[in-house]
C-alpha cells in the first residue's frame, strides 16, 4: 500500500523556526574563571539563603501565581502601585512576554545592534521583524537613527541602557527627545539589567520612574540576576502602565516563578543596602581595568555595566580561545568583539594579565 508509504512522519514544525538559532549561554569548564554572563562572584547573603531553605519546604504547592508580596514590596520600594509591576522568570522572559504582547507577523520590534541578544530571536519567534538600527561610532544607541526607522508596523522598540553587551549609555535628553518622537501606540522597553551598576553624569541622569509617569508607553525591565545575585533563580520585573502591565499578566506562563525564587527576591530586599555597596568594588574595578587596557591599545569604550567591551574586529575569536587556554571565559561575538564581566580585583587582575601578554604576542 503506496498511501502508507508517502506519510510524512516528520513532526510538524513550523518552517521558519529551523533558521532561528537557539540561544547559546557563555560556555564554561571545571576550574575556569568564568566571566562571560555577567554575573556577581559571591554566593547570597546567609538571610537570602535562609529564605531559599524555608521555600523548599513548600514545594510541593505550586508558587503564588500572583507573586503578590514581591510585587508589593517592588511597587512600594519604587514608589508605583502593585498593578504598575510584573514580576517574570528572568527579565529575559518579559522581553519575550512583550514581544508577544504587542506583536505577530508583519509587526516590526525595533532595537539597536549590537545589543542583547534575545530581542532578534525572540522577535523571530513570534513571528514578528526585528529592524535592527546600528550603534553609533561611539557604540551607543544612535537613538535619533531609530526615531527615523520607526514605521507604522513598529509595535515594540527596545532600549537597552547601559547596552549589553558595549556597556554604553544614552543621554538622557537624548532619550526624551527620542520618546517625544515615539507614538503613544508603540512601546518603548526600557531594558535596565544593570541599572544598579549605573554612575551617571549630569548629562545621563535620568530617573526611570519619572519618564513612566511621563510616558504611558514606557516599560522599565530591571533584574535580580545582576547586582542582587540571583542570577540562577530566574527573577526580574517590569514596571509600566498599568494596561500594559495586565497585558503582561495575560501572556505570563502560569507560576513561572517559583517559591524558592520569589522568598529570595523578597529577602534581597530586605538586604539591599548590603546587595548594593558591593557595586561600588565593581564600578572601582571597571574604571581600573579600562584604563589598564586603554593603556595596552585595546579600544575599551566608557562602560556603566559590570562588564567591559572589547572592540576586537576580525581578532575576537582568536582572543576568546587564547583565553580559555589561559582559563578565562569570556563572551566573544564574532567579528565585533568581547564582552567581559568584571568582578574583584584578583579575577581582573587575570584579565589584565591575559590581556597584556596577548597585546605582546
Ligand atoms: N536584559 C539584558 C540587557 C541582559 O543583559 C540580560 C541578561 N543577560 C537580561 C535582560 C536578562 O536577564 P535575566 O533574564 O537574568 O533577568
């Protein structure tokens, strides 16, 4: 029997998803120093993991799918209302729970290149377009280029302040100037993963919660990955207007955020004082190691991050592997550059040394 024969037992997959590549985390081995995600060196805080303990004893129930005390610790601490907050697994996953809030195919999500990573791929996934807008020349959002681009497709606009993986930021009249020109219907994510790493000038100084009274199409992304080291617990919020933020309680993959993750989150706060002078070793270190490969002829642009941007061209990969082989990870993206996390001083110390003896080579 023919018929039997022709059937296609392949599963059905949607075509397009076979040329979206998966995300690829920095990889690491036994023994490195692995500084290539970003992430604080110190384990949590005695209180922190007191809190993680005591939510292991109720995982047998499922989490607070409202995730109601961490959102009313967040909205108080930040001066908003709760229905202004959405927590997510990771920011990462509200960048995809925007994306799919507000676009489909033939929609256009706008976002400068280089910059992170998942806002072309999850775009992708949703079947929508990333239009991507490139850096200026000082590897900052060229954000009066992504004004000119917006369309009357664009749904979503990332900006990504500091940038990862540059570690750049924007002026902040730059940035009303450019929110002045975004229409009302479009949303505007404004991505600060590493907002607590942040030193700004006069000149960059804005205070987000002022341009989310301002603008109602303003999303503020913010972490407890980065400076509240909970990077493996999968924890970030969004704060927004409040039928942006319902829009986002509507697409949230029920009790994505588990128990374990939400006492952690609630018990940083508490400890945020404590979580949040361990940045100043950081934004210390970060001006120290810039300058050190300044000095060695590296392009190293001002960063505001916990990392630093290696601007390597055609060198990059060679420069991750001879790396590894001196037992440092870093982030390299080929043909542009590496991104690497500074930690403390005796981590950086090998960075500067490695970078030293290859600028030699
Ligand atoms: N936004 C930016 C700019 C990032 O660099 C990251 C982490 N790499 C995220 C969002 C996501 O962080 P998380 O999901 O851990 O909160």
């Amino acid at each position: 029997d023919t018929s039997l024969t022709m059937v296609d037992v392949t599963p059905r997959i949607r075509p397009d998803l076979s040329s979206i590549p998966a995300y690829v985390p920095g990889k690491t081995f036994p023994g490195a120093v692995k500084l290539a995600s970003n992430e604080v060196i110190h384990d949590p805080l005695p209180s922190v993991k007191q809190a993680i303990a005591d939510a292991a004893d109720t995982v047998n129930r499922y989490p607070d799918n409202g995730m109601v005390e961490l959102t009313e610790t967040l909205a108080k601490n930040l001066g908003v209302t709760p229905d202004e907050v959405q927590v997510g697994c990771g920011s990462v996953s509200l960048c995809q729970n925007l994306i799919t809030a507000t676009s489909g195919p033939g929609d256009e999500v706008l976002f400068a290149w280089r910059s992170f990573e998942t806002y072309p791929l999850a775009t992708r996934v949703a079947g929508a377009t990333p239009v991507q807008v490139p850096l200026a020349a000082d590897l900052s959002h060229d954000l009066p280029a992504m004004a000119d681009a917006i369309t009357d497709r664009t749904r979503l606009i990332f900006v990504c302040n500091p940038n990862n993986p540059t570690g750049t930021v924007v002026d902040a009249q730059a940035l009303v100037d450019f929110l002045d020109r975004v229409p009302s219907s479009v949303v505007v994510a404004l991505d600060e993963a590493y907002f607590e790493y942040t030193r700004f000038d006069d000149a960059q100084s804005y205070d987000a919660m002022d341009l989310h009274r301002r603008y109602d199409n303003v999303v503020v992304l913010r972490t407890f990955s980065k400076a509240y080291g909970l990077a493996g617990l999968r924890v970030g919020y969004a704060i927004g207007d409040p039928t942006v933020i319902d829009a986002l309680r509507r697409v949230h993959v029920p009790f994505s955020v588990n128990s374990l993750a939400q006492r952690a989150a609630i018990a940083s706060l508490s400890a945020a004082s404590e979580l949040l002078t361990r940045t100043e070793t950081v934004v210390s270190e970060r001006a120290r190691v810039t300058a050190a490969l300044r000095e060695m002829g590296y392009r190293v642009p001002d960063s505001q991050a916990n990392f630093i941007w290696v601007d390597l061209g055609d060198e990059t990969m060679r420069f991750a592997s001879d790396a590894i082989d001196a037992g440092i990870v870093v982030r390299p993206f080929d043909g542009d550059g590496v991104r690497i996390t500074v930690t403390e001083a005796h981590e950086n110390d090998l960075v500067i040394a490695f970078a030293a003896d290859w600028s030699k080579r």
